[in-house]
C-alpha cells in the first residue's frame, strides 16, 4: 500500500523554500547521497492534507504557513533502504500544495520520529530561483515546475501528474 505524502511549495521574493535531506534510498546509485526537497512528509492518521502540510513545515523549517492550491501529485518507487533479495520497494503518493509563509522564524529543523544520529535533515533553506540549477533539486521536475509556478502563479488548472519516470 503506498504511503501517503505532503510537500509545501513555498516561494518568496524570488527564493522557493527547500530542505537539504539525506538521501531516502542510500543504496540506490542512481540517487545522490544528499539532494535538495520541499518540505514534508508523511500524513499521519487521522490528519487532513492540509493539517500534514502544516505540521512538517513548523517541524522542519519552523515557519508557519497558509495552504493554498494543490500544485502537483507525484509517485514515488524506489528500493527501500533495507532491501532484502525480495526486491522490497518503497511506494508512496506526494501532493503538493503552494503555500505562503505566515510567521515563526527559519531553522533547520528535526524529523521527531528520528533519534539525533538518525536525522536525515541537513539544512532548511531559501534557494534562489534562478540559481536552482546548481543544487540536486529531487525530484527532477521540481527543476521546471518550480520557476513555472512563480511566474504564473495559481494556474486555476488542475493540478499535474508526474509519474515515476519523472
């Protein structure tokens, strides 16, 4: 069954809100040890998409935000890091939305599920948009649907499908 997911497109005076992670899956060749994501995470039960969003941005950036607009939905396949000879796959669904910061203050924050030498976030930070290129932005289509997305704003269209092939 796959997990379901959150993520926050934030953007702000020419910058889009990204948090340096660990990789997800370390012994995948074809993924960097570290990259680049939007904040987010995994909903909890009994929690709204919206509540999901919320959460992971105060726990991960400290800032607090207004949820906008469903931006994207993305499926995620790859190996999970503990890989057994069955070929065990980590399977999950993320929907993004845009979001608008409202207050708190920038910090890198903690994943609360994780112990100190456990935590996979590296650093929270606001990129520059047109410098987006130099950093290992992952997903890949982030690269074009993030410059997109801040110079159309809400597009009132339904939101895009991106597959794993992406």
């Amino acid at each position: 069954m796959p997990k379901l997911r959150v993520s926050a497109l934030c953007l702000h005076d020419g910058h889009a809100l990204f948090i340096e992670h660990k990789s997800f899956a370390p012994d995948d060749p074809a993924l960097p040890s570290t990259y680049w994501i939007l904040p987010g995470g995994v909903v909890e039960p009994r929690e709204t998409l919206h509540e999901a969003v919320r959460r992971e941005m105060l726990e991960e950036t400290g800032l607090s935000c207004e949820v906008g607009e469903m931006v994207f939905v993305k499926e995620l396949l790859y190996p999970e890091p503990e890989a057994d000879n069955r070929g065990s796959r980590h399977h999950s669904i993320s929907i993004g939305f845009s979001c608008q910061v409202t207050g708190g203050e920038l910090i890198t924050g903690k994943d609360p599920e994780l112990g100190d030498q456990e935590q996979v976030i590296i650093e929270a930070r606001w990129l520059p948009l047109e410098r987006l290129g130099e950093y290992e932005i992952y997903p890949p289509f982030l690269y074009e649907l993030v410059p997109v997305y801040h110079r159309s704003g809400a597009t009132g269209q339904p939101p895009r499908f991106y597959d794993t092939s992406v």
